[in-house]
C-alpha cells in the first residue's frame, strides 16, 4: 500500500496533478494520506486489504482533529 500511496502523491498530488484542485486540497490529501492510510495500511499489499477492514477502522477513527467520525456517512461531527 505504501508504494502505491507515493506512486499517488508524486503522480496525482503534485502540483502538475489534479488540474482544479486547490493547493490547500492537494495538502489535506497528503496529510491525511501521512497521518492516517500510511500508518495503518502501508505494509499490507493492496490486495491484501478487505473493504470489511476499512469500513470497520473508519468507524473506529475518532481524532481531535477531525471530530468523530459519523458511521455510514461521509461528514463528521463538528460541534464536539
């Protein structure tokens, strides 16, 4: 996973990379890829990764940063 994660980050998250996105965009992406993916995922072969896994670690992801996280939807908790 970590391989294909730089392969992103040098290809699709340069500054040549996603045509229309914002710097700002672009860098959350990276942070969250650094923080978050790289850590937990990054020594397991993407085929390795089960999508039962993933769904089960977001709803376990709870942070100060990004409020706790919403099981089954894609926003967050901003009033805690």
């Amino acid at each position: 996973m970590a391989e294909a994660v730089e392969h992103y980050k040098l290809h699709e998250l340069a500054d040549s990379g996603h045509e229309g996105e914002a710097y700002s965009t672009r860098n959350r992406k990276t942070r969250v890829l650094n923080r978050w993916i790289v850590p937990h995922w990054g020594k397991l072969e993407l085929r390795a990764i089960k999508t039962v896994a993933v769904e089960q670690w977001l709803k376990t992801l709870v942070t100060e940063k990004l409020g706790k996280w919403k099981a089954g939807t894609d926003t967050r908790d901003s009033r805690n």
